[in-house]
C-alpha cells in the first residue's frame, strides 16, 4: 500500500507541474511575441524484484516482477513556431515573418551588469534621452543595432520606415533622413538553452552554436513586417483540452492514495482486532 501511495504521489508532481506549465500559456495566450511551452513525462527509475529460487509455481510470464515508482517531469520544452501575425499599422511594431529569428535588447542581471537578452516581441516605442531618442521595449529595455549598441535617434525623427531586411529609416518633418540603423536580429540555434526573464524577454548561457547574429551579408536572411505584431503561439483550444485531460490524471492519482489509505486502515484494523 505503502508502494502506491508513493507512486500516487510522484505523478501527482508531475502533473501538477504539468498544470503550471498549461496555466502559463494559457495566461500568456494574448501577450506579444510569447511561446509556449510544452511539459514532457519520463517514468522515474524501476526496482526488479525477482522470484525466489525455490519457487517452481507454474509461470507464463517473465521471471520477477517490476515495480515502477510514477512518472516526473522530463522537460518543458520552448516552442519556438511562428504566431499569427496582427495588422497594427502603427509605425514602430515590428514582427518577424520567420521562426527563431530574435530582436537583442539590452537586460541588466542581479549584480547590475549589462548582457544581451532576446525576445519576439516587437512592439517598441521611443523615450527620450538627452537630446535623443531612444528605441526601447514595452518594458523600458533599449533594443540593440547590429553592433550591440542601444539605438539612439534624432529628436527630429517624425516618420520611421523599416525595410523587410531590418534596416529602420528614421525622417524629420520634412522628409529628410536623420537616421538609419540596422536592427540587431539573431538566430537562436539551440532554443532549448534559454533562459526566461520577466516580461517575455530571455538570456541565452554561453554555449558553441547556440547563436548566430545576422550582419552583414547576412542580413538578407532577415525577415521582418512593420506595422505588425507576432501574437503568441498558444492555441486556446488545444491547452484548454490538455488541461482538462491532466486534471482527470490528477484525480484518479488522488484517488488512489484515498483508496490506499483506506486498505492501510483495513490491515491496521485487523491486526489489532
């Protein structure tokens, strides 16, 4: 009894951080440029428990039986697909049209040193600086140029065009250009290695391939549409359903120590009777 109840408990675990991870999309299903995630299950490791030798009981199955222990959370993985696109025509949303090409912006860690971060989210605006303006993200980070510098602009700049290749223009009143800035785009090879922050916005450890900026020649590889914003990639319909499948898992799990508690009860009875 014993054995079950602890099997009970560790898929319980498991699928209450399954749960979490459905809540998390499901919170995120109209946030900017969010990815989901999708929780995976290992079984947890087995004890073989043989027959004894003695034992000459007629047999069709296999010598010793296998007791498992439940299930634990193996991962939960980033889905990097493309979201839909929405139309804003608002001058300074950006949304890429390719999978795994991010925006670097410029995040601050616990010890207040400056790093590269990464997100999807692409609808920026302008705070000024000085006599400048800076380009920065709904949360106040300024976004990158090619050069992982932040992106300053001409407290003139009325008008803002942006070429599918990530180059924004940057036009005073009366046409003339006053600025023109290669946006800071990188494709992230290995997604599985980021690391999330607050506010839909990643770091990524230190690690060989992992990353690749697009400058120079490679920024044909870009693509980008402005006047859009990538939506997330939750499906509604599919998380509700993965939900409600994982709490019924729940329940019979917590069925189970309910019923094991009850067959403890029993043996205790009859032991003292």
């Amino acid at each position: 009894m014993l054995r079950s109840m602890h099997t009970a408990a560790n898929t319980m675990n498991a699928l209450q951080q399954r749960l979490d991870t459905l809540s998390h999309n499901i919170a995120n299903s109209n946030t900017t440029g969010f990815k989901r995630r999708e929780a995976s299950f290992a079984e947890l490791l087995t004890q073989q428990v043989d027959r004894l030798p003695d034992d000459e009981a007629p047999r069709q199955t296999p010598a010793g039986v296998r007791y498992g222990n439940g299930a634990g959370l193996a991962s939960t993985m980033l889905v990097t697909a493309q979201g839909p696109l929405t139309e804003t025509g608002r001058a300074l949303d950006f949304a890429f049209t390719a999978a795994n090409q991010w925006f670097r912006v410029r995040v601050t860690d616990a010890k207040g040193v400056a790093t590269i971060g990464y997100t999807r989210a692409g609808n920026f605006s302008l705070t000024p600086i000085g006599d400048r303006l800076a380009l920065v993200t709904s949360d106040g980070r300024p976004v990158l140029d090619e050069t992982n510098a932040p992106i300053e602009l001409s407290a003139h700049a009325t008008g803002f065009q942006l070429s599918p290749t990530g180059t924004l223009t940057a036009t005073d009143a009366n046409g003339a250009v006053v600025a023109r800035v290669n946006l800071g785009v990188t494709v992230i090879r290995r997604p599985q290695l980021l690391e999330a922050l607050e506010d839909n916005v990643f770091t990524l450890p230190t690690a060989p391939g992992a990353t690749q900026e697009l400058n120079g020649n490679l920024r044909s590889q870009i693509a980008m549409k402005q006047g859009a914003l990538e939506q997330s990639n939750v499906d509604l319909g599919e998380e509700l359903i993965g939900l409600m499948a994982t709490t019924r898992a729940y329940q019979l799990n917590a069925r189970a120590i309910s019923i094991s508690e009850q067959m403890l009860g029993l043996i205790n009875n009859l032991r003292s009777s």
